[in-house]
C-alpha cells in the first residue's frame, strides 16, 4: 500500500460525490470515474435539445430538500455553494378551483409550532384536523420505538389510526408520496413515521424546503471542486468490470485500460452492481424501481406568483415556479400511471390539470413543453426492504458500496445518498488504517 493510500470511486452521483468530498477533506487521493461528462446523476441539469442555442437548462426532476436534511446542507456547505439553496418557511395546499391554505410555523416551540396554521387550513374539516393531530401523536410517540413498522406499509399504519380514506389521500399521501416516491400501500411505515417525525414534530424549522436556486448542475461546479485539490474527475469514463483476484480488488477496467488504486467505492444504482462486480456475494433481487415524471410548461405570461405549492385531488402533486411563473414544473412521483402514457397525452393532462388551479393558465399560451421519465429514479421502500439494504462494507476488504439504495439510515432522498457516501468514507479511512466520522447525526 502507497504512503497515502488512494481511492477510486466508481460513479459521480450524489453518493459518490458525497464519498469523494469526506476523502478529499481529509487529504485522501480520491479520482472518481463518471460514464457521463457530467456530475450529479439523478440530481443534475442539462441543457434543453433546441435549436435556440440560448434555449433552458432544466433539472432531470425537481429535487427539494428539508431543513432536516444535516448531511446533504453539510455537503453543499463542503463544496461552498450551500447559499444557493433557496428555503420557504409557508406550504401551499391548492385545492381545484384555486382555494389555497398555507402552513408555517408560528411561536408555540416545537412539536406544536404548526398550531396555529394547522387551525386555519381550509382543505381539512375541524374532524380531519383532530383525526390528523391524533396520527401525528402517534408517530411521536412509536418512531423509533415499535419493531414492526418495516414489515407493515405506511397505509396499514394509517388505517390502524383511524385515519379516513379522504383524509389519507388529502394530507398523509401528499406529504409522503412526494418524500419516498412510492404509494401508501407499497411504503414500509418506519420511512413515513420518519418524514414525520424528523420533517415535522422534532423542531420548528426542520420542514422548511430548500430548493436550489440554480441548476442542479452548477452545485457540483469545477469552482466548487477547486479546494479539494487531491480530488479528480475522469468522466466519459465507464467502468467496464471491477477485478477481484485472490479475495480483493486488484484493479478496474475503464474503456479497456486497467486502473489501480488501494481502495474502491462502486456507487452506482443497485442494477449495475452484478455486471460490474460479479464477486460480491449481494442478493438484490427484491428491489424494484419506483419511477418519478417531471413535465416542464413554458407560457407567453405568468400564470402564478407562488413559489410552489402542492395539488390536491389530482394526478399531479407539486407545482414548482422556475421562472417568472412562466416556467412551472410539474411533478408525479410514483408515476406508474404516466410511464407508458404517450408524452403529448401526459403533457395535455398536466396542463388541463393546472388550469383547475391557476385559472391564468387558461389565458396563457403555452409555448413549449418537455417531459421527463425517470423511470428507475428511486428504489421502491417496501415492506422487508430495509433490512436487505446492504451496509458500506462488502466481503472484499477493499471494495465498498455507497448509494442511496445502501443501509444509509433514510430513504431513497439525497439526503439519503449523502449519508450513503459519508458512511462509505467512513469504512474506507477505517481499511486504510484511519478512524474518522463524517456523517452527522440526525436533528432528533
């Protein structure tokens, strides 16, 4: 082994960003090996295909983050662009025909700061709300506490609590679908009692939600990389196979040439594990896909002046303002429904759907749209899935796992890549004979 140990990490999506970042702060060589020419995987940008060379940068999907969210703000501080992300302290809950109600924090600490709010909302009726603050007791009282809420779904548990069919779909699906981007009925309870938890009763700020005020892309910047100077970018870079001879990694093939380095880091989605590293001795054959769809409406004039809000009621969740309320993001996770569904169809029922409301939609003319399937865009949190989500260390010393399918503590977020990256840094210092934390603990 070299004097300072290097490290080749295999995929520059978050969680092997978030791996490079903890090694290169801590004056480990590090190169990480990219197919794309570009940084972020699911969490990035790029360039719309038009013929306007000036035309938009768009984001893959939209991606939003919480105050509670520790390990992703201290990546983004890490690499100096965490003034970039753009927090909202107000939610806004529209229901069809544009009644909307807002929900912040007010003075009482927390887990009672949304009281006063939560009196006003007009889209629950006087029962709903105390059916609903008798739940959210709930989840106070057994996260972290019962045993079973991975092997029972987030909707078994709601049904448990007494909570109503209406009032599942209007309040507890809104907030958890777009959280885990998987159903109710597909969802392990301990992630929903999570989101809850940490996003909403454990303190007062933890739910506000950041949202990059920039192109996903420029968070990873060359600029931003300039102070972690051991820390290089090979992209265009498809790592063909990961060598394992004599029980460790000897080397990895990458577009026909043999790479050395004394530890490696495969952060890519769990699919690719098999191809690339026949050795490890991983059954994932129970995760599946959960998939996300964004559709980008471009308009001649503004159709709103909110930031975002939730949409009730409706195939569409989130209404995201990008620009000027001219370019507003839609987004459906757990998009089953719109996977096979022709663009131009899924585009027309986006749009129908906005005019119910945002009635300036329906004076607008729309001048451009564009979908986007991200048909494996998270791993579905099913019932029994945690515990086969495999830890950073595998049965080669030298060979680690990071991604946010991976025992990271969390959910398929980017929160959940991070810790992932953070936690494989963490295994790696430790082979190379260096015990060093970087994950930060949770706000509760």
């Amino acid at each position: 082994m070299s004097e300072n140990p290097s490290v080749a990490v295999i995929g520059g999506g978050l969680a092997g960003l978030a791996t490079a970042v903890a090694l290169g702060s801590a004056g480990r060589p590090v190169t990480v090996f990219e197919s794309r020419p570009f940084l972020g995987g699911r969490a990035t940008s790029y360039p719309l295909n038009t013929a306007d060379e000036a035309g938009p940068t768009i984001d893959n999907c939209q991606h939003v983050l919480l105050r509670c969210c520790t390990n992703l703000l201290d990546f983004y501080r890490r690499l100096g662009v965490a003034d970039r992300i753009h927090f909202y302290r107000d939610f806004y809950w529209i229901e069809p025909g544009g009644r909307t109600s807002v929900m912040r924090r007010g003075l009482l600490p927390a887990p009672l700061h949304f009281t006063e709010s939560f009196a006003k909302l007009r889209f629950l009726s006087l029962r709903d709300k105390m059916s609903v603050a008798s739940g959210l007791l709930s989840v106070k009282y057994e996260y972290g506490k019962r045993t079973d809420l991975d092997r029972i779904t987030m909707l078994d548990w709601l049904r448990e609590k007494g909570q109503t069919p209406a009032l599942i779909d209007r309040f507890w699906r809104q907030v958890l679908v777009s959280a885990i981007n998987e159903e109710l009925d597909r969802m392990a309870a301990i992630h929903g009692l999570q989101v809850f938890y940490l996003g909403f009763l454990a303190k007062a700020d933890g739910y506000e939600m950041g949202v990059p005020a920039v192109p996903l892309g420029e968070l990873y910047s060359e600029k931003a990389w300039s102070r972690y100077e051991d820390v290089r970018f090979r992209f265009r870079a498809p790592v063909q196979q990961v060598r394992i001879e004599n029980g460790s990694v000897s080397g990895i093939e990458v577009n026909g040439e043999r790479v050395v380095a004394d530890a490696y880091v495969l952060a890519v989605p769990f699919e690719r594990v098999a191809a690339l590293a026949p050795g490890i001795e991983l059954d994932l054959s129970s995760f599946t896909h959960s998939p996300i769809t964004g559709i980008h409406l471009w308009f001649d004039r503004p159709v709103t002046d909110l930031p975002h809000a939730t949409l009730l009621d409706r195939t569409i969740q989130w209404m995201f303002n990008k620009h000027e309320g001219r370019h507003i993001q839609l987004v459906v996770s757990a998009s089953r429904s719109l996977t096979d569904m022709p663009r131009a169809e899924v585009i027309e029922l986006a749009l129908n759907e906005l005019k119910e409301f945002f009635p300036k939609a329906a004076e607008a003319q729309l001048e451009r749209a564009h979908v986007v399937k991200e048909v494996r865009a998270t791993f579905s949190a099913g019932p029994g899935i945690e515990e086969k989500r495999p830890v950073s260390r595998t049965t080669i010393p030298n060979l680690f796992l990071a991604g946010d399918w991976t025992r990271s503590g969390w959910p398929a977020t980017m929160e959940g890549s991070v810790r992932s990256g953070y936690l494989a840094a963490e295994a790696v210092q430790e082979y190379l004979g260096q015990r060093q934390h970087f994950l930060l603990p949770e706000i509760a």
